[in-house]
C-alpha cells in the first residue's frame, strides 16, 4: 500500500534494509520475529519518514516487546544507522542534514575498540552516501564470498572484528568442530588385553583348553567412562561479540556430549535444555527473554555461587570439567568471584577458564573478577577465534585424562 | 469498510499532523508516542503502551478517540475478570421472563430463539465489535497487567482478527476493525502471545519543559509561574527516593489543588499544606520532610 508520501523507493530495497536491520537486532540479543520485520516494513512505508528520528521511532514501536530491550535496540540502531546518515534523503535528494537524535557517545557504555570494528566492519555504509541498497547487497555478497573462500584467514580471526556475514560462516566453522568427550576412570573393570591387572576368572577358563595350565593369561583394566562437562558462559553487554559462538559451541556440547550449559549476566540461567531441544536461535531467544538485563553489567560471584548452590554441589559439578567464559569484569565484590571458585575448584575435576580478551598483546588480568578466579583455574585459555576454539577442546580432552594435580 | 479507511487516511495523512491534532485536544505527545498512536491507526495494529503510573497512557486512548471524533469504549481490567464482564452474557432474567411469556401465550419456544442477539447483554469488547462506525471505535483495554493470564487468552482473536465468537451464535466479525489500545503498568509480565499481536511504546516521564507545557495546557486557570515551579518540584520530588514517583497526573492534581487554595507561588509553606496531593504514602511524606520542604519548593 503505497501512500502518497512516500518516495519512490523499490520496496525490495526497503524489504532488504528492514530484514538486515531486524537481523542485527535479532543478533544483539532482540527476539525480532519476521512478522515484526514486515510490520516495519509497512510502517516505514506507510510513514514515510524523512529523518532518522522518524525512523527511530518507527522501528521502536514496531520491532520491540518490552522496555528491558530498548537501550540494546539504541544501540543497534546507532551502529546500523549512523552510517546512512538518511536514508530515504538519500534515494531523493542531496545528502542533508544529519540528524541523528543519539549522541553515540553518552549512549553506547562501550568502549571505542568496539566502535571502531563496528566502523570497520561496514565499510559501505560509511563510504558513499548515494549508494543505493542494491549495490550493497552486491558487495556485501562479494565479501561473503572471500570470506567463504579464506577460511583460513577467518579461523584465527578474533570474532569481536568479524562483520555479520563472517560470523554467520563461523558459526558453522564451530558447529563443525570435532567433540571428543573426555574420559575419566570408570569402576568397573573390563577384560581388556593390555589391562595391568590379572583377569582370574578368564585366565582360568582358558587354562581347561591348555590341561589346566594358564598358558594364556587374559588381563582387566579400568573401564573408561564419559567425563561431565559443564559450560558456563558469561552473556553480558562486554562478552557480546562472542556470546552467540560459544551459544553454537554449547550447542554441539550439550547434544553431543551431554553437557551443561549456563549463561548468565547478572543472573544464572540453564540452558540445556533449550539447547538439546532447539536451535541455537531459539536459544538465543530464550536467553534474551530471560536475562532483561542482557547486555547490562556482569555479577561472576553471584551467578557462580548460583551455580554451585542450586547445581554445582548437587553433582553437576563433581568430578567434572567446567569450562568458564568470561572476560572477569565483575560489577560486585570480587571477594565473592574468589569465594565461589575456591568452592569449585574444589567440587570440580578441572577448571578451565576462557577469556576472549585476554588475546590482546597488552592483557593483564586486572579486572577485579578475573584477579580474584586465577588462583583457582587450572588452565587458562583465550578462545578468541576458531583456532583458539580448537585449542580449548583439545584442553578439555586432555583435562579428562589427566590426574588432580 | 474502505470508506472507513479512506476517512482514516484523511485524517490522519502523516505522523506531523497527528501530533498537532493532539495536541489541539490539549494532549501533548512527544514523537515517539506520536508514531506509536499512528501505526496503531493506519497499519492497523493494536497498541501496548507501557509507563508508570500517570504518565497519561489512558489519557493518550482518549485523545485519540477525540481526534478521529469516533466513541472510546474503554474496558477496566481487573482481577477475576472473565469474559462474562468483558465479552458478552447473555440476560437471564429476560430469557426466564421470555419463557413464562411463551407459556402463558400457550406458544411453542424455540430454544435457538431464546439465544438470539434480543436476549445478548454487550459488554465492552463485544460493543467495539459490533460498532457500526461511520469510523472504527478506539478500545481501550486499561491495566491488562491487573487482569489473569488467563485472560489475555481470551483477546487473542479480538486483537488478530477483529471478531468475536459466541458458541451460540457464531463468529461476529468488526464492521470497522477497532482501534485496540491496551496499557499496563506491568505488575507483571505479560505473555509473550499477546505481545507478539502489538505494537510496543513505553511512555517514559516527559522532560520538564514537556511536563511543564503538559501542566499548563491542562490547567489553564493557573499562572505560569506557579506551574513551571511545580513541574519542576515534581521533577525534583522524583531524584529523591520515593516508593511511588509522582508523575504527570500528581502534577496536575497539585496545580488544581494549589488553585483552589488561592497559592499564587510556591513555597516551603504552601508545599506542606498541598503536598498530599502528590505524594499518597506516610513513608514518602517522611522522605520529602526529610530532603527539606524548602529544597522541594526550590525556594
């Protein structure tokens, strides 16, 4: 339905613009559905807005379902929109008046390293003001292509730099990564030929083929069994570029070797189960619907204590291989942070803690958090890229063999 | 139908005019709420306005229905309401009386006859259904987040498909597809089927000069003075830590209050004598004592 007002824009470009803009909500952690795509679709169509305050509200009334979701909805749209500048202007008229209603500054908590690839990472959209939705499209394809084709080159990229695109291939680069459960000792004893132990019983068997001589001695050993690993992944606004890989890494987890899987920002929530059932979107759903304070601060001790309280010392965490992610800015009392794992470092096999950031040259682990754990870790990893990915479950492989030290 | 719409769209051609319309009512709406009210109409799409208590979520439903100048059918939600209160009941007492007449007329009684429209007693959403225009009604469904879960189950098809369904009657579909506004001060989370059927705006505390001129333009009888002082005393009542933040309805009530005992400015004196008007608990009296009557007045 076309009003009056609006300008001839080609509506599959309009289409195109609503669904990437959705998606990049969807990907900030906005359960954005289609059918609210369409209906912003119509409404910028129908209101023909002429400024991005305009458009800012349009899209706010018509993609959002709670005030919990509106300071990640601000930033989203900063991020997509700032680079247009006008976007309807733009398909008419000389490029005017740039009237973003949000100062960047006051508004996004994050740092400048995250504004900065957020710049880099849509080098479009900040080039040429009249380049049409089209030949977006195009080169944006392009580069999904090259991405595609070096996927080497992506494998030991940080996934903070990576644009949409290249995360999406990631993502299957992650599903793909090979799983080998740990092994711990079982009980029982198996037959097994090169056992230490003597299996009697076999041993004897054997002997009535040989006149009662044991000729041929059979041997047991331990049984191996699964090792339990359980994830923890930190959710909060500071660990987002890389919360939705570990969600795909916790998926193949939880499905294939039957792990755990918590997020938590300020606080702790179960995944399993989402995971087991659904695909990793769903998840992400539900944890965005189940964390408002998504992309707010983090509280490591609260939800780890959570965690030990109400699963750890039940047995999710005894004798098992627990993998922490987070960057270790805690907004509490770091004192708790240390409290919670001294407690599970001492229910758990291994600890292996996972801080993406810790890849950069100049890291120290100073944030009050991170200080207050290291003492109780036992491997330390950075996890940043699919490569260090690769490293991370080589380490929980080796984890499960290994004895306490 | 179209002709409806064609109404609609005259009306209401864009978001700018929409806004000055309102505001001719006398209700002031920042753009965003602005762009909410007109989706709502123009796409149509019910509304699920959100905000603290008195920062004119209901006044907004009004407004709106005195723009289009068409009636606002409003149904109050409240705990236990069930579909008897809010759809339809049928009137008893009239099907007894019907049935002692038949016999006393020795007429035979269809029972279809005793479940026809005569004997339906309409509630509010059952009214927006069967309004017959010349424009659609605006419904306004006030504080859902009061009313069960349960509940909200039973405005699904309302709010996706404009119709209404009595078992003994059939499927009544909207003539004129109802404006449906709903709000909530969210007691509580709604479900997430019911906000999947709406738009979303959450009606934030307006600046102080927006308060101000809101004030002002519902008070007229009061001076200027007195009302951009009490603006901005609301404003400084909501830094402090109040269980209930008095918002834009408090304001007014102090404006009206402090007229009709004659305050021409406000100061520590004329605070304490109208303060009840803002503040409805003893702990945030305490509290505004506490922080000094003086600093509250801002003399």
């Amino acid at each position: 339905m076309p009003s009056p007002a609006s300008p001839p824009t080609p509506q599959a470009d309009l289409a195109a613009l609503a669904a990437a803009f959705g998606e990049r909500l969807h990907a900030a952690g906005v359960p954005v559905t289609p059918e609210r795509m369409i209906r912003f679709a119509e409404a910028v169509l129908l209101a023909g807005p002429r400024t991005i305050p305009e458009a800012y509200w349009i899209g706010r009334v018509t993609l959002l379902t709670g005030h919990f979701q509106i300071p990640v909805y601000d930033r989203v749209f900063d991020e997509y929109f700032r680079g247009y500048v006008d976007l309807v202007e733009d398909t008419r008229t000389s490029p005017s008046q740039p009237a973003s209603p949000l100062d960047a500054g006051e508004r996004a908590p994050r740092d400048t390293g995250a504004q900065q690839s957020g710049a880099s990472r849509s080098p479009i959209t900040s080039a040429t003001p009249g380049l049409d939705a089209r030949g977006d499209a195009d080169t944006e394809e392009m580069s999904l292509l090259a991405a595609a084709s070096t996927s080497e080159r992506l494998a030991t990229r940080d996934f903070s730099e990576c644009s949409p695109e290249e995360l999406a291939l990631l993502r299957q680069l992650v599903e793909r990564l090979p799983l080998i459960p740990p092994r711990r000792r079982g009980r029982r004893l198996r037959r097994n030929a090169r056992g230490d132990r003597l299996d009697v019983r076999a041993t004897l068997r054997r002997a009535y083929r040989t006149g009662g001589d044991p000729v041929h001695r059979a041997h047991r050993r331990h049984s191996e069994r699964p090792r339990r690993v359980v994830l923890i992944a930190d959710v909060s606004g500071s660990m987002e570029p890389y919360a939705r890989v570990y969600l795909h890494l916790m998926r193949g987890a939880v499905r294939s070797l039957g792990s755990e899987a918590f997020v938590f920002a300020t606080r702790l929530t179960r995944l399993t189960r989402h995971l087991a059932a659904g695909g990793p979107d769903y998840a992400y759903a539900k944890v965005a619907e189940s964390t408002p304070d998504w992309a707010g601060g983090t509280r490591i001790g609260a939800a780890l204590t959570r965690f030990l309280d109400e699963h750890g010392r039940r047995g999710v965490a005894r004798g098992a291989i627990v993998v922490i992610v987070s960057d270790g800015w805690e907004i509490g009392d770091p004192g708790e942070v240390g409290e919670a794992m001294r407690r599970l470092g001492r229910l758990a096999h291994h600890v292996i803690w996972v801080n993406p950031r810790s890849a950069a040259a100049e890291f120290q682990p100073l944030a009050g958090g991170m200080a207050a754990a290291l003492p109780h870790v036992d491997t330390f990893l950075s996890g940043h890229s699919v490569r260090a990915l690769e490293e991370l479950l080589a380490a929980i492989r080796e984890a499960g063999e290994r004895r306490r030290g | 139908m179209t002709e409806s719409n064609d109404a609609l769209e005259d009306r209401l051609p864009d978001v700018d005019s929409l806004a000055r319309d309102l505001e001719q009512t006398g209700y002031l709406a920042d753009p965003g709420l602005a762009t909410a009210l007109f989706c709502a109409v123009r796409l149509p799409q019910p509304l699920l306005l959100e905000g603290e208590a008195g920062v004119g979520k209901t006044q907004a439903a009004k407004a709106l229905a005195g723009i289009l100048d068409t009636p606002l059918i409003r149904l109050q939600c409240f705990e236990g309401i069930d579909a008897a209160e809010a759809l339809y009941e049928w009137n008893y007492a009239r099907q007894l009386l019907g049935i002692r007449l038949a016999e006393a007329r020795g007429d035979g009684l269809e029972e279809s006859s005793l479940f026809s429209r005569d004997y339906l007693v309409e509630r509010p959403l059952l009214q927006a259904v069967e309004h017959r225009g010349p424009r659609p009604v605006v419904l306004l469904i006030d504080e859902v987040d009061r009313a069960d879960e349960e509940f909200e189950a039973f405005l699904f098809e309302l709010l996706a498909e404009s119709a209404v369904t009595i078992p003994e009657i059939g499927t009544l579909r909207a003539h004129h597809r109802p404006i449906v506004i709903l709000t909530s001060n969210r007691t509580r989370d709604l479900h997430d089927a019911l906000k999947r059927r709406c738009l979303y705006h959450w009606i934030d505390y307006p600046t102080l000069e927006h308060a101000t001129a809101i004030v002002r333009r519902r008070v007229p009888e009061a001076n200027d003075r007195l009302v951009s002082q009490i603006a901005s005393a609301v404003s400084r009542l909501r830094t402090i830590d109040l269980q209930k933040p008095p918002g834009i309805a408090e304001a007014i009530d102090w404006v009206h209050a402090a007229v009709l005992l004659g305050i021409q400015e406000l100061d520590a004196e004329a605070v304490q004598r109208t303060l009840g008007s803002v503040l409805k608990y003893r702990e945030d009296h305490d509290v505004a004592v506490e922080a000094g009557l003086a600093w509250v007045s801002g003399a």
